[in-house]
C-alpha cells in the first residue's frame, strides 16, 4: 500500500534566510509539501557559515545547509525587478503558505506585508518570525538567537554559574524552537483556511520564544521573597539532586529528582552514604532549604561521585531507578545508539564521496513513514523547472536570465 505524506498537495513559497523559517519550511517539506525556496542572487547566507561551524566551505557538502532546506526546490529571483516581482505573485498564486523573515518595515517597502498580500490572495496562509515581534519600538532591529533569543530574553544574564561568565552560545538553538512554534501555527491556519476559505497571519519571534522556554523560572522570578536570585551558585541551589557532578574520570552526570525526599533513601544509599538514609538533617527538602544545609550536602554528594567512573555511576543509577544522564560530547552524540534507534540521524551519502550523519526534525509520523533526506537546492538549481510549471517557455527563461532577473546553478 502506498504512503501518502501529510501535506500533500500543499505549495509553500518561502522567501527567507538563514535559520528559523527555513527550518519551518525543512519539516513542512518532509511532511510531503511542494517547498520552493526563493533566494536572491547572492544566495542565502546560510549557505557560507560553514568557517563558523568548524567545517569546510563547500556547496556540494554543505551540512548546515542541508539540515534547514532538505527536500526543496530552489529558485533565485531578484524580487526588485518588475519581471522578479511578477514571477513571485505568479509564484503566490498557486500557494497555500507563504514563509518569510523579512523584518516589518521591508516587506511594506516592498508591497509583500500581509495586508497587502490579503487583498490579492485572500485564502493564502501568511507566516513570519522575527527577531523581536511585529509591533513595539524594537520590531526593525535585526535579531539572531545569539542576541534574541539568549541574550535579550534572559538565558544568558540568568543561566551561568555566578561569578563567572556566560556559556558559549551556539548557532540554531533558539531558531529551532520557533521553527517548530511556526509550524505548528501553520498546520492551524492551513486548516483554518481549507474550512472557511479565509487565509491568516501567524508569526512568531526570538523574543517571545525564548521567554515561553524560560517561563516557569521568569514566572517565579516574581516572588523575590522566596528562593534565590539568579545567577546562583550552584553549591547554594535550594535541592542539590538536581544538578551536575564530576566523576572519576572527569566527567559530568546530570541527575534529576525533582521530589527530594521521595528520592532521599535511595539516592544518599546508592552514592554510599546508607548511613546517612534515616538522618533528619537531610531526608526532607523543607529540613535542608531551613537550615541552610544544601552546600553541605552538595559537598557531600561531589566528593561521593568523585570516587567512582561516569560508567560506573551509569550502572548503579540505572539498576536504582535514579533519572541520570552522563553529559555527553557532541562526537559521542553522533554514535548514541538510542539517538540512531529512533532516526534521529540520517547516513547522508554526498557525490564527492564523503558520507555525514546529518540531523532529521522531532517529529515523527507512524503510517506515512520516515520522509526522504534530498540534499537542500544548489542555488538557482530548480529555477528552470519552477518557471516551466508557471508557464515559461525556454526562451523566456534565457531572456529572463540574460535581464539578471532570475539565475540559474552554474558550476
């Protein structure tokens, strides 16, 4: 029996670079939609970070590339020109989504905000993430998740151990999140729009998605009567079973009980302190956060976890029921054998040759199956093809190329 794929049938146009709304078009591509991927001539500039990641500039092994446009097609139009322009209407004509991160002001300079766009194209689901929202005095500043998501929305001033530095922060993080915030506003107004006709506006941002994740903490940050300010020093945390030691073997395990004393027993017994299982000082959260023990105990569970392997500590907290995990490296990560049993990962078999394991979105479908993995476009490598299915003959696409107004892939 053939699979049909979720979205079938459905045509989303992106215009977008870089990170967040790619990686929204990446998962409605593997849910089975006809993605194409706008890009002017210079190319999205995702396509050049490979020097900031650690790997080598190379468009036919272009991992970052591939992880946020797999299983699109790609089109380069200068969307200035007034034959561009005509192209991306024609483009929007046939669409049911419309991805973009252009920032507000842009797209009303360019005629391409959803107000306009409405009255041209009233069933067409409009969908955008930006830096800092659409409204407010911040809603034209340029917005990354090194400073929109970590830095303005509270992760990096909060969530170091205090009196240190903040973490080193990664590309994607927070994009990531808004992809899968998008989409899921996406599939709404899609359904919205097949039942009553009517297209929709969704958006997201860095901003709010960051505050969304931190909301529990930022919530209790509220109550400065109770609990500790952050940043906060770790050996001063309220309940010392839910941080990080250091093993033997100079390793970190991560271990996580939120009910302290529900977990006190077993876990003091298991890190070979049995003595220490029926001592009041220590069997009830309440007792310990009063006394101000939790540094002394802190110290106590180090020094226990010290004298023993990261292995070692795996068995004994696996056989004791205690939810841990070692703090693993990005290279052990790659060859987890529970991350490979749920396909997280997918054998990506270049043409030069090489072969990466290269990461698939979170979500998985039952009965229509794992998605294909196609490389993301070349750019301007599907140009041809997407102006034939609106109608142009060869010549017209030669004649567009040769006014500059689309580009096709060229070695």
């Amino acid at each position: 029996m053939t699979s049909h794929k979720a979205l079938e049938g459905v045509t989303v146009v992106e215009l977008a670079t870089f990170i967040a709304v790619p990686a929204a078009g990446r998962i409605l591509a593997d849910m089975g939609a006809n993605v194409i991927k706008i890009e002017s001539p210079s190319g999205d500039n995702l396509r050049y970070t490979a020097p900031t990641e650690g790997r080598p500039l190379d468009q036919h092994e272009n991992t970052s590339f591939d992880l946020e446009n797999a299983n699109k097609r790609g089109i380069v139009l200068n969307t200035k020109t007034e034959a561009g322009k005509k192209i991306l209407f024609k483009l929007l004509e046939k669409a049911d989504i419309f991805l973009t991160n252009w920032r507000p002001g842009a797209r009303e300079r360019a005629g391409l905000d959803y107000e306009t766009l409405k009255q041209r194209f009233p069933k067409l689901v409009y969908a955008s993430v930006t830096g800092y929202g659409d409204e407010g005095p911040d809603k034209d500043l340029p917005g990354f998740d090194y400073t929109a998501f970590f830095a303005r929305g509270g992760i990096l001033g909060s969530l170091y151990q205090k009196g240190t530095v903040p973490m080193n922060v990664i590309p994607g993080l927070g994009d990531h999140q808004c992809a899968l915030g998008l989409v899921s506003g996406v599939l709404a107004a899609y359904i919205r729009a097949k039942n009553i006709g009517q297209g929709e506006y969704v958006s997201t941002n860095l901003l709010h998605t960051s505050i969304y994740t931190q909301a529990i903490m930022i919530q209790a940050a509220q109550y400065p009567d109770y609990g500790q300010a952050y940043p906060i020093d770790r050996r001063t945390t309220t309940s010392p079973f839910i941080l990080a030691y250091k093993t033997k073997d100079d390793r970190f395990i991560q271990v996580c009980m939120p009910v302290y004393d529900a977990y006190y027993p077993t876990f003091i017994s298991c890190i070979g302190r049995p003595d220490l299982a029926e001592d009041a000082r220590y069997t009830r959260l309440q007792e310990v956060a009063k006394n101000n023990r939790s540094p002394e105990l802190y110290d106590l569970i180090w020094q226990q976890v010290e004298q023993k392997t990261a292995s070692e500590w795996a068995d004994i907290f696996t056989k004791n029921d205690i939810p841990f995990s070692i703090a693993q490296t990005w290279e052990e990560v790659l060859e987890d054998k529970q991350a490979w049993a749920i396909n997280t990962f997918y054998h990506m078999k270049y043409k030069n040759g090489s072969e990466k394991a290269l990461v698939r979105p979170p979500i998985d479908f039952l009965e229509s199956g794992l998605p294909e993995y196609r490389r993301g476009p070349l750019l301007g490598e599907d140009t041809p093809s997407v102006l034939a299915e609106l109608g142009y003959s060869a010549e017209e696409i030669a004649n567009l190329e040769a006014n500059k107004d689309v580009m096709t892939w060229k070695e």
